[in-house]
C-alpha cells in the first residue's frame, strides 16, 4: 500500500488512517465545513434524501465517525447503529447525540466500534447500508463490500458517497491545485496536522474511478447498481441492491 511517498503494508495502513482520524476527531465538523466551504451539509442532505430511510428500518452506518449520516437518518424515524474503527471519532459522535435535539419521530441511535472489513452482525439484518467518505480509507474494500452485502436483508439496499474524479477537466485542475495547496496548509492551520490532510489527499487520488467503483459493487453480489456525480464526480452516490 502507499501511503504519500512511502510503501507500507496493509497494516501499517490500518494504524496509520486510525491515527489520522484520532488526531482531526475533536476538530472533524469544523475542518469539513472549511474544507468543502460548506458543502458537505448540501451533499449529505442529498445523500439521504437517495436513501430514503422509513420510520422503523434498520439502517447500519459503516465508517459513520461523528454521526452526521446517521442523524439525518435517525431524524427521519430510521433506527441507526453507527459503526466506526476508530473509538475517538465514535466518542465525538455518542458525545453529539446526547446534546442533539431529537424530535418526537426521531429513530434510535446505537454507536459501536467495528471493521467493515469484518463486522460482528449476523448475516440479512439491516433494511439499508450506508457508508460516507468512508470506503476509501478501508485497506480492503472488497471485503467490506462484502461484508455489506452480507449483514443487508434480501432486499436491502446499498448506498455509498465518496470523492472521486471529477470529469470536468477544468474543474481537476482547479481541485489538484486546491489539494496540493490549499488542503495541507488548512490542516496545520485548524487541526495542527498537516500529514492527516495530505493522507486524504492521496487517498482520493487512489480511489478508483466511479465505473470502476460501481464494478466492484456488483462484483460483490449487488443488482441494480449505478451511481450519480456531483460536480463531474468529485463525489460519486453509488448503489447497488441485494436480492
Ligand atoms: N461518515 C462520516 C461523515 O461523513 O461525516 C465520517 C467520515 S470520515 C471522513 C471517515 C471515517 O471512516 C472515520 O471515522 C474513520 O475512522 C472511518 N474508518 C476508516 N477505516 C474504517 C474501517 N476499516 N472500518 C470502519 N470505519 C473506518
């Protein structure tokens, strides 16, 4: 696996993207905001308008961090178990659903800490999988496809939002030069990490491409799978649905 411009293994992978997220935890919300000058809140809400979550279901959110997937589903009635590997994001997040305002409709919220690599529930029993801006941190991801199609119900269905590749050219060049520049510097400023922003930054590079991506998610069992660009594909809703 690389990692910048070094080669470490698989492991080393592991260790290093929990460190990059336990050292942003506290400051994740703000850099988001900062970072995608707001945007993510429009993206999210997109996201979830897709999904669709219905009062009752089971929704699991895989790499769902400090809840702001699963609170916008839970609003909407969905019962959602948010998992994360890493405890620090998952502390931040049980730490928000406690100060959050819930409505009367508003769904449960259970948070645990879990691989998506190898998730301890047992096979069909979630209605809906949800992973956002997660997938490209996890060292294999055809396991973790896997794993989703396996813990979905017959019938469960796949959602996945994630940067890419915009294929507005004019629009790359601006974003590489936002990335190299502006991302690192913006990382030391709020979080004091420059090294975190420059991992993210690799690994959307690496991310594959969103016909490619939307090849894995069948290959991993999923029908119906398609996907939908926002800004050429700089981010990409992918999904697929289990029969
Ligand atoms: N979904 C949230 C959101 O959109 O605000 C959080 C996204 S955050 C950029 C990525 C999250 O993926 C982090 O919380 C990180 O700990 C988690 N993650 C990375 N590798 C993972 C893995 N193998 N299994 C589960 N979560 C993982």
């Amino acid at each position: 696996v690389s990692f910048g411009y070094e080669t470490v293994s698989p492991e080393e992978k592991t260790r290093r993207v929990g460190a990059v997220f336990s050292s942003v935890a506290k400051k994740y919300d703000i850099m988001n905001d900062a970072m995608s000058f707001g945007m993510h809140r429009a993206w999210k809400d997109r996201f979830v308008r897709r999904v669709k979550p219905q009062p009752g279901e089971a929704v699991l959110d895989m790499a769902g961090g400090t809840g702001d997937i699963a609170f916008r589903m839970a609003d909407r009635g969905a019962n959602v178990t948010v998992a994360d590997i890493n405890q620090d994001m998952l502390d931040v997040g049980a730490e928000r659903a406690m100060e959050r305002e819930a409505g009367p409709e508003s769904g449960s919220l259970v948070f645990t800490h879990q691989n998506a690599e190898q998730v301890s529930f047992a096979s069909n029993s979630f209605d809906a999988y949800t992973i956002v801006f997660g997938i490209r941190n996890v060292t294999y991801k055809d396991r973790a496809l896997a794993e989703a199609f396996r813990v979905l119900r017959p019938g469960g269905r796949f959602f996945c939002m994630e940067f890419s590749t915009s294929e507005w050219a004019g629009f790359r060049d601006v974003y590489d030069l936002y990335s190299d520049l502006f991302l690192p510097r913006m990382g030391q400023a709020i979080a004091g990490d420059a090294d975190s922003y420059r991992y993210l930054v690799e690994s959307i590079r690496k991310f594959p491409s969103m016909p490619e991506f939307e090849r894995m998610i069948a290959a991993a069992g999923f029908v119906n799978t398609r996907y939908e660009a926002i800004l050429g594909g700089a981010v990409a809703i992918h999904s697929g649905w289990k029969v």
